[in-house]
C-alpha cells in the first residue's frame, strides 16, 4: 500500500486526517514533531509527507530543507499560514504542494493523489486479483466481466483485502482499517466476510476467494480452479 506520513502537533487534526486518507485507501502514519518525522526518515521511506508548520520543536520549513538534504520524498505543506512569499519560499525549497488550513478530507485526498502521480507514485485505480477486478474510484467490482453487488462496507473489506492480496490481514487490522476503530464485534466481521464471500462465489463459479488462515486472520487469493 501507499504510505502516507502525516506530521502535525493537533492530535485531533492529526486524528482526521489520518482517517479521510485511510479512506481513500492509504496506509496512513502519523506523527507529531520534527524530530519524530526525522527519525522515519530511513528506507522504506513513505511515499509521501504531509508536513505542518507549526511543530512545537522546529519550524517546518527548517524541517523541509533537513528533509530535501536527506530525501526527495514528495512533501504537501498543510498549514493555517497563506502569504504568498511564504508559499513561494516553500515551494522554492523543495515543497510539492501547499494547503492552507482549513480544508478538507476530500481536498487533501485529492492533493495527494496529484502529487504522486506527478511523482510516478500514484496508488493504481483499479486493483485486480486473477479475474477479480475493483475499482476503487467508481466503488465497482467484476469477477470475470460480471458486477458483483457489494453494500458499502463489503467493499471496503475487499478493496482493503485486495491492496494486501496474498497477504495474511488480521481482526485487529481490519478493526482498525476497515472499521476504523468502531465498536463492532468480532461477529459483525463473519457476518460481512460471510456475505462478501457468498457474493463472490455465486459470481465466480462457488469459489472461494477469501481464505481463513485459522487463529490468524483472512487473505485475498485467487482459489484454484
């Protein structure tokens, strides 16, 4: 998945900009001081930055330029400071985009997904496992050229299984990323990967895609014929 880093003091800005990109479908870390994004600074690198000014242990744009001396990872200023000189200053030293505060989800969502494909490093539209193909722009999946009719949530269980496809994901994860920390329990989840998998399978010839690694978690794979 693509990761994005997000430095900002606000816990609670912090908080919601972390979910609308988990949203959108990025792994999302976040942080809040200079000295905490510096320490992340190592491969793997993420593969974008969404850098506040205003930590409370250095000036961003003195971050910025520690940044660009160690890394060419794409950086979007999001801060409540709109001079034009300081924007310009910013884009100067090495910043790829600038947002002043407030905006929204959507909008940085947006932002980050011109930047890295700007970058070469735009996350694909569409994601496909064998013949299972989902859409992540139009929220629209085929198995084999057919629709498959899924509720909200049952896409964002397979659109969030099929980013880590191959890969075993556990309860926890899902909790976190899926249900972004709502209190469900571990029924609700059989009840969607229920569903999702008895979708799947009448589209797709009574296979089934989503496999139970016991005491583990689930996984996304294409079954045998």
């Amino acid at each position: 998945m693509t990761t994005v880093l997000i430095v900002e003091d606000d816990i609670l800005v912090r908080e919601a900009l972390s979910r609308s990109l988990t949203s959108a479908g990025y792994h999302v870390d976040a942080v809040g001081t200079a000295m905490e994004l510096m320490r992340r600074l190592v491969p793997p690198f993420p593969d974008l930055v969404v850098l506040d000014l205003g930590l409370p242990d250095l000036d961003g744009g003195q971050v910025l330029k520690m940044m660009r001396a160690v890394s060419r990872v794409p950086v979007i200023i999001a801060t409540a400071r709109s001079d034009e000189s300081d924007i310009i200053r910013l884009l100067r030293d090495g910043a790829d985009d600038y947002l002043v505060k407030p905006f929204s989800g959507e909008q940085l969502a947006a932002r980050v997904l011109a930047v890295l494909r700007r970058s070469g490093e735009a996350p694909p539209d569409t994601l496909r496992v064998g013949d299972l193909s989902v859409d992540l722009t139009r929220r629209l999946v085929t198995l084999a050229g057919a629709v498959v009719d899924l509720n909200r949530r049952e896409f964002d269980l397979l659109a969030y299984l099929a980013r880590r496809q191959g890969a075993v994901v556990t309860r926890r994860e899902l909790l976190t990323e899926v249900w972004r920390g709502s209190d469900v329990y571990d029924r609700t989840i059989d009840v969607h990967v229920y569903w999702l998998r008895r979708k799947l399978a009448e589209s797709g010839g009574a296979r089934d895609w989503v496999e139970t690694v016991r005491g583990v978690g689930l996984r996304l794979a294409v079954p045998p014929a």
